[in-house]
C-alpha cells in the first residue's frame, strides 16, 4: 500500500509573466466547471415506452478562475497596475483602465511545495487577468494588515504535477 503523503497548503507560490518573487497572502478558489447538455430532459421516446436521456459535455459553464490575496506594502502597486491596465477605459465608475485587456492576459503558474522544497502540486493558467478588485476592510481599533483581493479568469488551467 502506497505511503499517505498529505500536502501542506501553507507552502505556495504564484508567478505571472513580469510577477516575480510577489509574497502572496493566499491562493483561493483554483476553481472550473463543466456544463452538459441534453441531461434537463428527456430526448426521445422509444419501442415500448422507453425514455432515451443523454448527458453530453458542453465545455465550461464559465472560464477557469482563481482569487489571490496580495498583502498590501507601500510602493508596490504591480497587481492593481496589472487590473487598471485591463479594465475599459469607458466605464463610468472610478476604476476606468487602460483598455489594454488584449495585452496584458498573462501565462501563470501556481506551485505547492513539500517541508522539503520540492514540488508537490502545480497548475499553469494560459492568459489569466484580474477581473475584480478589493481591499480589505479598514477599523480603527482593527489589528489586521491590510490585503488586495483580485479574481483572476483565465482561457485554461492545467493541473501539471
């Protein structure tokens, strides 16, 4: 019988194509969804009375998604540049971007590592960017550091080890 070996998930890293060495509060959500069709109802019915049902692959019910926790540090503002740069600039609220959504989709890869340094899980994301943004909360008496939240959709995810 083969050795239980758990993963921790307290030992991680996440890069993107000019995101290197960001510390990374969290990794969530590295999530994505089938869709069938032709399971809601019956298709046909047969000799004798019989129900032909079918359940068919219809791709996903929406593109491959991750969330990321940046904690906030003064003067780094590369994962909120990366969000302004693809937001449109015709919105009428006030994160209107760049518009440049085209040119800034990045390949990236998550990584998860054993108490060895090796690695024991990873997944690449193919022309991933952040379509949503927030801060964390702000208390007066509060004691928490202060984190960014951005969802990321990307085209594909792969699991690769």
């Amino acid at each position: 019988m083969a050795e239980l070996k758990p993963i921790t998930i307290s030992r991680f890293y996440f890069e993107a194509n000019g995101l290197e060495n960001k510390k990374l509060k969290s990794v969530q959500e590295v999530a994505f969804q089938g869709q069938t069709a032709g399971s809601e109802k019956a298709l046909a019915s047969t000799k004798d009375g019989k129900t032909l049902r079918q359940s068919t692959s219809a791709g996903f019910e929406e593109n491959p998604n991750i969330t990321i926790e940046v904690h906030l540090a003064e003067g780094d503002m590369d994962f909120y540049n990366w969000f302004q740069a693809v937001m449109p600039t015709d919105y009428a609220g006030a994160a209107a971007g760049e518009g440049k959504w085209a040119d800034n989709r990045k390949d990236c890869t998550i990584t998860a590592y054993d108490p060895a340094d090796k690695i024991v899980l990873q997944w690449n994301l193919t022309k991933a960017w952040p379509k949503s943004y927030k801060v964390s909360d702000w208390e007066s008496g509060g004691n928490a550091l202060a984190v960014e939240t951005f969802e990321l959709v990307c085209e594909d995810i792969r699991r690769v080890a």
